[in-house]
C-alpha cells in the first residue's frame, strides 16, 4: 500500500535537518515514513492540521436537559462545538439551511473554528435529535501546517532514518508507534523530547 504525504514536511526539511542528502531510489521510502508519521501525529492529537481544500458535510447532535426543555426541543441551545475547521460554508438544522447571518463562529479571528452560535436575537436554535444537525465546511486545523507540527514530524523521520542506517557511538533508541527512531546527541535528544511536549499541547480536548 502506497503512503502519499500530505505536506507536514518534506525531504527538503529533513536532508537540511540530518545535513545529509537522500538518495533519489531512497526517496519513496522516506515518503512513506513522513505519511506514517503525520497519521502518528494525527492520531496522538485528534487533529488534521492541513485542512481539506473542498468543504464537506459532517453530522452532529445536541443532548437534551430534561430541565430546561420545551417538549423535544431545548431551545437553550444556541452553541454547538464542532470539529476543527478554517470555513464554515453551510449549516442545516433538521434539513433547513440556517443564513449564514444568523449564526457566529469562533474563537474569533482565530483559526481552527470549533464552535457555531446561533445570535441570541434569532429564532434559530439546535434542536435535540438523532443526528439532525449538518455543518458543511472545510475541515482541519490550518489552511497551512504549523511550523512546530513540520519540526515535529520532521524530527521523527529523522530518527526512523538515523534508526535504519548504521549510528557510530553511544546511540539512544525508542518505539514511536509502530516504528523506533534513534538519536545520539544531546541536541538531537531535545529536540525528540521538545516534539513529544508539541504533541502534548496540540492535543485536542474534547468537550
């Protein structure tokens, strides 16, 4: 099965990271460790961090509090948190689209969007349902990958690679998913421990 990256780095990065020069038949190889290390980085965060070029639709629900309802529906909800997305290009509640007026997005000014309010001066309002609510946009964490997300993912190859050649001297090693990366000086060694932090701070919390 062949791996495409998605551009979190490239080999680029990773010959001016090693100060090496990859040869061209070895190419296709470390192609296929940066894709397994973004899913790595993907799946340790729960983020996407290059957002789809074409929007799309995802489903979604709201819970209801018994307390506060008025027969199905809970008209007290007017947030609803989302998935990580740069554009929110439509919103339907029970089919009907809701105008783009009604509603905000945010944090504000600041990307990803992970929450849509619908203004308190609308009529508008998530009605609790299986399913029932549909975001169309376009998902991910940036429209371009972070700058410490490509170091993280470029330190990362670089120990799958120092991990597959022949290291002279005192070398440390450790598993990372399914793969184990290699380091042997103390700078190298930083940097690995500063890439685990990134991952830590990236990390989505689901609310």
């Amino acid at each position: 099965m062949a791996y495409t990256p998605k551009g979190y780095t490239d080999i680029a990065a990773i010959e001016d990271y090693l100060l090496i020069d990859i040869e061209e038949d070895f190419e296709a190889r470390v192609d296929e460790w940066i894709a397994m290390m973004e899913a790595f980085v993907e799946k340790e965060t729960g983020r996407v961090f290059i957002a789809d070029v074409i929007a799309s639709t995802k489903k979604y629900q709201v819970d209801e509090i018994p307390s506060q309802t008025v027969g199905k529906y809970a008209k007290i909800r007017k947030e609803l948190f989302i998935d990580d997305c740069v554009e929110v290009t439509e919103l339907k509640i029970d089919s009907s689209v809701v105008l783009a007026a009604n509603y905000l997005t945010y944090p504000a000014n600041v990307l990803p969007i992970t929450r849509i309010k619908i203004k308190d001066t609308e009529g508008d309002y998530f009605t609790v349902d299986e399913q029932n609510i549909e975001v169309k946009g376009k998902w991910g964490y940036s429209a371009v990958c972070p700058a410490e997300i490509s170091f993280v993912v470029t330190v990362l190859v670089a120990g799958i690679i120092n991990f597959s050649g022949d290291m002279e001297g005192e070398v440390k090693t450790e598993s990372i998913g399914n793969y184990s990366v290699s380091y042997k000086d103390a700078k190298d060694w930083q940097d690995f421990e500063r890439a685990k932090l990134i991952l830590e701070r990236f990390r989505r919390i689901n609310i």
